[in-house]
C-alpha cells in the first residue's frame, strides 16, 4: 500500500495506465496528462482517434479500476469518474487514489506452462516461448536476433483456450538474459486476464533449475 507522498512520485505525466470499470473485462489504455495531489487525476486516451473512453461509456460518479506499472511495482487503485471531456480531446477527471495497492513482480504467484507466444518489437515479429506467466508479467524464450534492450516497449501475442483470436498485450522489458540459443526477457505487463485462463488449464509446478 502506497501513502499520498510516494504516490506523488509515482503520478506522472506520460504514466501509462488501464482503466477498467468493475464487473466488466474490458480495459482501456490511457496516458496521465496532469496530477493534482489530493484532488484529481487527468487521463487522456492512449491512441489517437481510437474512442477507448467512449467504448467505456464514462458517466460522472461511475466508480473505475485504474492499473499501472512503475519501477518493476505493480499499482492498482479504485477511483471515480468526476468529469469527461470530448473536445478538444477526450480527457477523463479522476479523484485522486486515497490509497493504493502496490505488487513486487517478484511477489506475484508464477504459472510455469512452456506456451509458444509471438512477440512484436519495434519493427518485428519472432516466434518466442512464455516460460512462466503471472497477473503482472511473464519470462519469454526468443531468438538471440534482434537483441532487445532494457525499457524495449514489445506486444505479446497468447493464443489463449476457447479464444478463436490472439490476444495481444503490451509490456516493458526489465531484464534480458543471453542464453546459448536465444535471449530469454523478462516482461512486466498487465496479465490479469491471460493468468487466470491459462491457470484453469495449466497446473502449477516447481521451476526448472
């Protein structure tokens, strides 16, 4: 749990999130546009022309589920809508979190499942391997080329049961291990959705040493 002086810290401009209002498994990528302590947070949506706050259908006093990353931390607070905007752009006000829920990636409980996934970069697409999964990220097994670097913004695509599409997330490289015949990344994402598939499939069992 994180108090109002290191959220402070935390509420930047250009902070990506994912709002999501309770009840429903659609989310929302957003970008903080301004902080105001103790009063309020402004979001503005994450892809231009897209009308991600519009598929939300945001009414003033609507309660929203707001997740982040920062620093290998994942966040999570609740919070209400206090006013929208459609022009000149769509911006959302927020209440500023009296409170938040913090996670170390290191904490989450882990899936180990061996799934082959697609991994796009910047300018690629490889075929990888997800060794282990959690809610707030996963350990990917790629080709040695191209070499990923730490802070590398990558989606990765999971082919999840009864899903006729992939599902595509985006993520942050955090760590990077040259192996023999590849690179393995360490991913930090918002997986909340892919653990709890994969784990009614998959069975937890000790990492390979």
């Amino acid at each position: 749990m994180a108090g109002p002086e290191h959220e402070s810290e935390v509420f930047v401009p250009g902070l990506t999130v994912q709002v999501q209002v309770p009840g429903y498994n659609h989310r929302v990528r957003a970008s903080l546009l301004a902080a105001s302590a103790r009063r309020y947070l402004a979001l503005h949506e994450g892809t231009a022309g897209a009308a991600e706050f519009e598929s939300l259908h945001l009414r003033p006093g609507d309660t929203v589920v707001v997740r982040f990353f920062h620093e290998g931390v994942a966040y999570g607070f609740r919070s209400s809508v206090h006013m929208t905007l459609r022009e000149p752009e769509p911006i959302v006000f927020i209440g500023y979190p009296e409170q938040t829920e913090s996670l170390s990636l290191r904490q989450a409980p882990r899936l180990y499942c061996d799934l082959p996934v697609q991994v796009f970069g910047r300018d690629e697409q490889l075929p990888g391997v997800a060794l282990d999964v959690s809610a707030t990220g996963c350990r990917i097994a790629v080709p040695d080329a191209p070499a990923f670097e730490i802070q590398d913004e990558i989606r990765v695509g999971f082919a999840l049961p009864n899903r006729s599409s992939v599902s595509e997330v985006s993520g942050v490289v955090r760590r990077r291990e040259a192996q023999e015949n590849g690179q393995t990344l360490g991913v930090s994402a918002d997986l909340g959705e892919v653990f709890e598939q994969l784990e009614s499939v998959f069975r937890y069992r000790p990492p390979r040493r």
